[in-house]
C-alpha cells in the first residue's frame, strides 16, 4: 500500500507505516511535504549556498568567454559575502563553464561534394622481379590512384618514380576513368613542393634529378623554423649551373585534359608563348612526353562538360510535394537528395538542409502579408529617429518586441499631430509582418466605406471576420474628420469581434476616453471599455516634427537654380 493512501486510511504513522512497510519517520516527513505544498514524488532538491550567486558567475563567465578562473571568482565572492570553501566556487564555475560551452560550440556545416571531383594517388612498394632481359632481381614500385565515392581503383607497376613516369600513369589512370576529375590529390615529395606548411618553413635537402640514370631515394624535407646560417669558415664556392633536366619544385603539377579521341594534351608554357622556347631546350620530361601522345593536329581548346543533372524524385514524394504546396521545396529536392546519398548524410539533417531550402516561400509570403495590409507610406524603424520622439526609450523597445501582439493585448498611441503616431505603427506594423505575421491596416473612414459596401450583399459578418484573422488591427487616425452612426457600428464591430483574440492597435489625437465627443455615446462607451481592457496607452508630446522640418527647411531638397551648383 502507498505511504498516502495508509496515512489517508489510518491517521496514525505507526499503523501507516506498518502497512507501507517504511519507518514511521519517513511517513511523518511525506505528510509534511505534503502539507507544505513541496512535491512527493521525485528528490527533493535543497538550496545550496552558493545558488544566490549563480547569476554574478554566470555573467562573469560570459564576460571572459569561458575563461575566468575559479579562485578569482572566489576571492570576489567573498567580498560579495559569500560564505562558502573553494571548492563549492570551482564546482560551480565548472558547472557555468560547461553551460556556456555548450552554447558556443561550432556547428560544421556538411561537405558537399559530387562523384569524380577528387582523384587521389600515392606510390607503394612492389615485389622484386626479375630485370629486362632476364636480368637480377629489381624493386617494383606501384602506382596507385583512387577515385572517391566509386569502385574505381588503378594499380600500374613501374621500375622508377621519375617525371615522365608519373605522367605516364596519370595518362593512363584518366583513360581508364574515361575523364578528368576537378582535383589530383598526392603527398609524392618529388611532384609536389610547397614553401610553408600550417604556416611553418619546410627545410628540406636539394632536389635530385630527374634524369632515367638518378634512381637514388630523395630526402624527406623536415617541418620546422630556419635558423640563422653559422658563419662561414671557408671562402663560399662559386655556385654550380643547375643541369637542365634537373628538377625545379613547383606548387602543383599542371595536368592536361582529354579530348574526345582520349589523347592527352600537355601545353607548356614556353610553347604557349612564340618565340620563347627552342626544340633544343626541351628537357627530357617534355620530349618524353611529347612522343608518347603523338598527338597529331594541334591543341584546341575543348568546352568544359555540362554537369550530369541529379536523378528526380519519386512521382508520389512529388505529388505529395504539389498538394502541400512546397515549390521551392521540390525544385531544391532532388539535388539534396543526391548530395545526402552521397554523403550518407544523417536523416535529420537531410530535414533541416531542405528546410533551409524554402526560404524563398518565406519571402513570398511575407511579400503578399505586405501587399494584403496595404500599408501607406512603407514607414519601418529604419527611418524612425528615436530620439526625436517624446516616447520613453524603455517603452519604444518594449513594443518593438512585439510580445504584446502575441498575448492579444492592444495599444493605444494618443497626442498632438506630428508627433509621430502614424509612423510608429506604421514601424511597427512592418516588423511584425517580418517576424511572419498577417496585418489589417485601415482608417476609421476606410473601414467604415469596407464594412457599408459589404452591409449592401448582407456579408458584414464574413468582412469582419476576414479582417479578424490578422494577427495585427490597425486603425489609424481617429477623429481628424466627424465620425457618424455607421462609423461608430464599423468601429464598433472590429473591436468586439477582436476582443482578446487578435491585437488591435489605434492612433488618435484624443485620449480613447474622449472618443464619445466624435461618435454616439453608447458605440464609444462600449468600444472604449473592450480596446482598453487589455491595452497599452502611450501618449505623445511636444511641436509638430512636420512642422519644424518644414519651417527649418528640411523638408524638401533645395532647387538648382541657373547658374548655381549644388553640392552634395
């Protein structure tokens, strides 16, 4: 039996306890909580010494990124009065600590890539084999080269690792593959030299030759800093010429491209240039090369291939796609789709990659929200000078958060003409069709002139209660002009079908309490007492801005007159 339901039946801990099978103590501490109001059923969690000072280490913490140190912000505690050991302080800044890490970390966006954009080859040791002519045994070196996300895989062997030999076999891999990829990637040290690695100098031994009689190993290079040359002991020597079919490091290796027929064309860069390159002064690579395309007819240029376009959809994942009405998101589909299978993307992120997609239908709606509201002017915050304004800075933040507009609540913006009512909701109305929501905009003659053409085919009530699906209702400019009965009804009408549901918001030279001097007593009275049951008054001071503008002569751009030049 429960420890409530034997207390509940007995009276007595003694017999509860019996009949809970727990010590009396505990059914005694059970009926405190209970009595107290604290909840039973899960452990109970005591204040902690240190809980009224977690808000000043979460803000000190946040101030130095993480980085503060626990007996620093001890010693402060202290002097904030804080009572407690060290070692409570370094719990909870580790605790502050792992919080903020876990709200700054990095997100990696996923690589996206397509088959056949790298190809990748390095070099193995082979066995030892029998020499040309059957002479001794020889090392074999093999010649590897993968490309990503396919089967295919290519394995020459070759006796030596020079220049020619490497093109050779890239000639012969491209072959194979029937292309050329966008990237060649290789760590080969003799093809591939670079000055700095993650930003540190490479000190590495002088290069050999590339000559078919150099088959001696080359010297790895070493990371680390130069140091200063000692000084010389002996007189220098007079350098040496570099041999012409030495080797000369280069930052990449500058593949040719396939054509049709599958040669491969290699264009020096001396033979691009007239007149700066002899057949004599060809090193041995170049010849080699050369004679082993024996391409006939002159380099042409070939045009890039159109990329393959991805695989469709299913037709039931795109009919499903056209009755929800995504567009955008079934043009974007099929290329994520592919990228996703490719990748081995995880299912999650396949969502959030398509939902990130079909921004474009965000756009658009807000784009029709906008030209629904028919707003005036196109007023945002961007123009909206707030210090101009004799309202509160507080109170102008608070409402452009919008939070008001969420709980139903209205707003009231009453005070003399020019003192920036109408471009306040007119902001305002702005930022809330940007945060995605739908908005009314009307004066007290427009909506009047709405509701009176909708009373003559009896449809009031379907007009009030499209108006009323708009998260936001604006009424602007009250009493400029006489308000009659059908006036008053309109009025009227709005703020009763939106009260506490939708937000309605008013601009007024009259405070709303004075509303019954334009429009009939009862209507005013009735819809004063509804606008402002939830409603947020703010009123406005001060000349008209128009007017200084105009009178200072801010209001217009100055004429050009003939003969005079205006500057900028």
């Amino acid at each position: 039996m429960e420890i409530f339901e034997a207390l509940d039946a007995t009276e007595c801990a003694h017999s509860a306890a019996a009949l809970a099978g727990v010590d009396p103590k505990t059914v005694r501490r059970y009926a405190r909580m209970r009595d107290a109001g604290r909840p039973t059923g899960g452990p109970v969690s005591w204040p902690k010494v240190i809980d009224p000072f977690m808000p000043k280490i979460e803000e000190w913490v946040e101030r130095s990124q993480g980085t503060v140190r626990a007996d620093k912000l001890h010693e402060r505690l202290q002097l904030l009065g804080f009572a407690g050991d060290e070692r409570t302080t370094r719990r909870a800044v580790a605790k502050a600590k792992e919080r903020w890490r876990a709200g700054h970390r990095r997100t990696y966006r996923p690589w996206i890539t397509e088959p056949g954009l790298w190809l990748q080859f390095d070099w193995g040791c082979g066995p030892k084999v029998p020499g040309p002519g059957g002479g001794s045994e020889r090392e074999t070196l093999l010649f590897c080269a993968w490309l990503a996300w396919s089967r295919f895989r290519v394995v020459i062997p070759v006796w030596e690792r020079t220049l020619p030999t490497v093109i050779s076999c890239l000639d012969s891999t491209l072959r194979a593959i029937g292309g050329a990829p966008t990237y060649v990637l290789t760590d080969n040290e003799k093809t591939m030299t670079i000055d700095r690695v993650a930003g540190i100098a490479v000190r590495r031994s002088r290069p050999r030759s590339w000559s078919r009689g150099d088959r001696g190993p080359v010297r790895r290079g070493r990371l680390g800093v130069h140091r200063p040359a000692p000084p010389a002991r002996h007189p220098p020597r007079r350098p040496r010429r570099r041999r012409r079919d030495a080797f000369r490091p280069a930052r990449h290796i500058r593949l040719g491209r396939l054509r049709p027929q599958g040669h491969l064309i290699h264009r020096s860069r001396a033979a691009s240039r007239p007149g700066t390159g002899k057949p004599e002064q060809l090193d041995a690579e170049r010849q080699l090369l050369m004679t082993t395309t024996a391409v006939a007819d002159p380099p042409e240029v070939v045009p890039a291939p159109s990329p393959v376009p991805p695989s469709p959809i299913p037709a039931e994942l795109e009919a499903v796609l056209k009755r929800m009405r995504f567009p955008y998101l079934r043009r974007a589909a099929p290329e994520v789709l592919a990228t996703a299978r490719s990748q081995r993307w995880d299912p999650a992120e396949v969502v959030r990659i398509l939902l990130e997609k079909i921004k474009g239908r965000d756009e658009a709606t807000r784009r029709n929200h906008r030209q629904q509201a028919q707003l005036p002017s196109g007023k945002t915050f961007d123009s909206w000078r707030e210090a101009d304004s004799s309202i509160p800075a507080p109170t102008q933040q608070a409402l452009m958060t919008l939070e008001w507009v969420a709980r139903a609540e209205n707003l009231a913006v009453a005070g003399p003409s020019g003192t920036g009512k109408s471009h306040l909701a007119e902001a305002l109305a702005n930022k809330a069709i940007d945060e995605g929501m739908k908005v009314a905009w009307f004066t007290l003659e427009s909506l009047t002139a709405h509701l009176g053409r909708a009373t003559v085919d009896n449809t009031v009530s379907k007009a009030v209660a499209k108006i009323t699906r708009c998260d936001l209702i604006v009424v602007d400019d009250i009493g400029m002009l006489p308000s009659g009965q059908a006036a008053a009804e309109a009025f009227y009408r709005v703020i009763d079908a939106a009260y506490e549901r939708r937000s309605v918001m008013v601009t007024s030279n009259l405070h709303p309490s004075g509303f019954d001097s334009i429009m009939p007593k009862t209507l005013a009275t009735a819809a004063v007492d509804r606008l402002l049951h939830h409603a947020h008054i703010v009123l406005t001071e001060g000349s008209s801005l128009r007017l200084t503008q105009a009178t200072t002569g801010q209001g217009v751009v100055p004429l050009n007159q003939p003969g005079q030049s205006v500057s900028p």
